[in-house]
C-alpha cells in the first residue's frame, strides 16, 4: 500500500472536513464528523483529520499514478473549499 500525507494549516480545519465530504458524498462512499472524515474513492482513499489550527490529508492506494493523481485531485478541492485561505500542499511520502 502506498500513500501520502500533508498537514495544512487553516483555522478551521473541522469546516474544510464537512465541506469536502459533503461536496463528495453524491459520488463517493464518505463518513465525517468534526475531527476527521473518510472518503473512499474506489482504488484510492482519503482520511482527513482535524488538528489544532491544520489539517492532515493521508492519501493511501496501490497504484504509483493514481496516488499522484489523487494528490492533485485532494489538494484542488480542498483549495476550493476554502473561501478565504490558500494553503501550501507539500505532500509527504
């Protein structure tokens, strides 16, 4: 399994969850709450977990090229789910 981590900063962390899983949930297989948020994208799965001013995103799949594909993909929804915040994603592997 391989996978990759990033850890935002942002002051409300617990928004951005609510926000992506809900703007995924029509499509995807998602649990949330508050502190941390689940999605399952198929081959691929996100877990978001809220922190005391940041957010952490673990991507984790099998494949090489759907891994860096979903590192895009989950940076770009959560910039956009931010209205006021540009975050620097510096993925970790």
């Amino acid at each position: 399994m391989l996978s990759s981590t990033v850890q935002i900063e942002t002051t409300n962390p617990s928004r951005l969850i609510r926000r992506l899983c809900k703007h995924w949930s029509h499509k995807f297989d998602v649990s949330f709450d508050d502190q941390q948020g689940h999605i399952a994208f198929g081959g691929a799965s996100c877990l978001l977990t809220a922190g005391e001013g940041n957010l952490t995103a673990k991507i984790q799949t099998e494949d090489e090229a759907q891994l860096e594909k979903m590192e895009t993909v989950v940076a770009d929804h959560l910039q956009r789910m931010s209205t006021d915040e540009t975050f620097s994603f510096v993925w970790q592997r």
